[in-house]
C-alpha cells in the first residue's frame, strides 16, 4: 500500500432533516484513498470531520508499506493502536473508512468485481427505501413514499418518536399516512431511533400494529438491552438495532442477549468490511438475520456475500449523496440491487472529482 489521502465533503441536505432525537441541515462525508500499483481503491464514513486526521495522525503510517491484501491483519493493527486514544466512535468511524477502501483496493488489483472476492452467497440483495423524516410535511412524505413505490420497492421505513417521543399523535398519523400511499402490499416499517421509554414503546407498536408495522427499529436506545428485549417480547413487529455498534463485542452482546430479531451493522462505523463479516456470522450463528445501515453503495457487495443478510436500507440522504458524488450507483428498481453484474472491479464506485470537489471542505 502506496499511498492514502484522506478528504472531507460537506453537502447539504434537500429537505430539513430530523429523527426522535436529532435536527440537521447537512452531511458529512469522509473518503478515504488507498493507493497500490496504480490502482486506487475508496472507503468512507458518514460522520464527523474531526475523522480525518484520525485517518491521517493516527492510521496512514500503519497502513502505507503493508501488504495491500492482508486487510484482516490491518483491521486489527489499526484497531491495536487506538486503544489509548478511544477505539468506539469517531476513532472507528475512520478505522471502517480504511478498511474499506483496503478490500476495494484488493478487488481492484485482482480485477475482480468485490462480491467475487468475498464470495457470494446470492445474487441480489432485496432493498427498503428509507428516510420519512420527522420534518416532512404530509406532501414531503407523500411523493418521497410514491418515488419508492414507483421504483417497484415495496419495503419502505419512515421516522418516529418525533421529540422524544412527545408527538405520538403525530407518529400515529404519519404511519397511517404512510400505509395509505404504499397500500397493503408494501412491507412498512418504523424507526425511533432510540426515543421512546419501554411502556410506552409497547403502546405505540401495539397501536401501530393495526397498520401493519411489522418492523420497529430501536424502540428505545440501542444502550438499553434490557429495555429492548423487553419491548420485543410485548410486541408482534419485529425489533431491531445495532448501528451503533463499533466493535465485533458489541454485536455479540446484542445478539446474545434476545434484545433484537434482527441485527443491524454499519459498515461505515463498525470497523469496515472485516467487521461487518464478523458480525454477519455472529448473527447467524444465533439464528438471527443481519440488515445493511445505510450507506447502501458500500454493503451491496458485503450484503450479497453472507446467507443471513435480510435486506440493504437504501437511505434516502445517502443514495442523494452517493449519486452526486460518486460514478457506479446500482439501480434499485424492483426493490434489490445486483452487486458486481456490470464487471466493475470492487464495488465498482469511482469519485466524480468534478462533482465532489464543489462540496469538499478539507
């Protein structure tokens, strides 16, 4: 490995962006170069800028000069070395960004599409269109829920808890919005994002589940496993969570502890691809599914290559973004993607310097 720069983008949202608990008006994205024998592979994170000389201080220097297909035993050096410096968080935001870019690397330099280097345990990967913040109008919602539809997705998740859980009148109303555009057949799901207390979590899906809610994400926070498991036993949605999970113990807690019937990996936050592999096998091992977060560019390829992934959240703000920036999105139309069917080596995105370079901030 030659060489790894590190750049940062600032894009603003379309719409206002909100959930239970937090507002936004912008994302941030963080890339991540990884450079050998003239090729050139990506990785990023969706996170903070304060990731990038994380990158740069702390990881270039046990990276540049390592073996370009050894991406386990990098993984680990790099997780080694921030032990004093705080491993969870921004630190892993930018060990997953390198680890990324190191598997793209490696696919790129055998010519081999990334989910034929992992191996792939199916060909498509079924999506669910993602977004439905807390600060869309009726009309906002509306045509964001029939773009979906539209594209033959027939899974689709907005936001709740709105305010920490104050606006359950409001929540009511938008899932009864939701399910009124999409019709029955649509599969539709709910996220918290962690904002509702235990009982009243229980109240809501067993409201909700007249709706036909058959997926409620982080109910409560993700901290509280207690709560969790207990929210799952009352109720008959699914419950899910995990994408803030920085580390493989992590996912091993969750799991083990019958707090979720899903699991949930982000692969730009839990240590990258080598991680994300990790946890996909921890889950399976219990019985469980495994669901992509976000970034769906970056799991499409991973996705396909375990046999318990349930589905890719194609978010909303993400795939904006990804198509802004980026050169090789996949087409979501008919509700999955296919990973690796255009022959691309990796996962077969290049960066639209042109298009980025209007947003970079460092």
């Amino acid at each position: 490995m030659e060489h790894l720069p590190v750049s940062v983008y600032r894009i603003p949202t379309d719409l206002p962006g909100g959930d239970a608990t937090l507002t936004w008006d912008a994302t941030t994205l963080v890339l991540v170069e990884a450079t050998a024998a003239g090729r050139t592979g990506l990785g990023c994170t969706y996170g903070s800028p304060a990731t990038a000389p994380v990158v740069a201080q702390e990881l270039a220097d046990l990276v540049v000069g390592f073996d370009a297909f050894d991406v386990p035993a990098a993984n680990d050096r790099m997780s080694r070395a921030l032990r004093n410096a705080g491993r969870p968080g921004i630190a892993a935001g930018a060990v997953s960004a390198v680890d990324t870019a190191l598997w793209d690397l490696k696919a790129r330099l055998l010519d081999l599409p990334l989910v034929r280097l992992l191996g792939a345990a199916r060909d498509k990967v079924t999506v669910y269109g993602s977004g439905g913040l807390t600060p869309y109008g009726d009309t906002q919602l509306e045509r964001q829920l029939r773009g979906w539809t539209d594209q033959g997705i027939d899974r689709v998740k907005i936001k709740v808890a709105e305010s920490w859980g104050r606006c359950e009148a409001r929540d009511m109303h938008r899932t009864a919005l939701t399910r009124s555009v999409v019709g029955d057949a649509t599969d539709l799901y709910v996220d918290a994002n962690g904002g509702y207390t235990r009982k009243q979590a229980v109240r809501v899906a067993t409201a909700m589940a007249g709706l036909g809610v058959t997926w409620l994400e982080e109910p409560v926070s993700s901290d509280d496993l207690t709560g969790l498991r207990e929210v799952r036993e009352a109720v008959t949605a699914d419950v899910a969570a995990g994408e803030y999970g920085y580390d493989l113990p992590y996912f091993v807690r969750m799991a083990v502890s019958g707090a979720v019937d899903c699991l949930q990996a982000d692969v730009t936050r839990c240590g990258g691809i080598t991680v994300w592999l990790r946890a996909a096998a921890v889950a399976e091992g219990l019985g469980l599914h495994i669901s992509a977060h976000c970034a769906p560019h970056l799991h499409a390829h991973v996705a396909a290559a375990v046999p318990n992934t349930r589905h890719l959240e194609w978010f909303h703000d993400h795939v904006r973004i990804e198509n802004m920036l980026f050169h090789g999105t996949l087409d979501p139309r008919g509700g999955s993607v296919t990973p690796g069917a255009s022959g691309e080596p990796g996962h077969g995105l290049t960066l639209d310097r042109a298009a980025a370079g209007r947003y970079r901030i460092a």
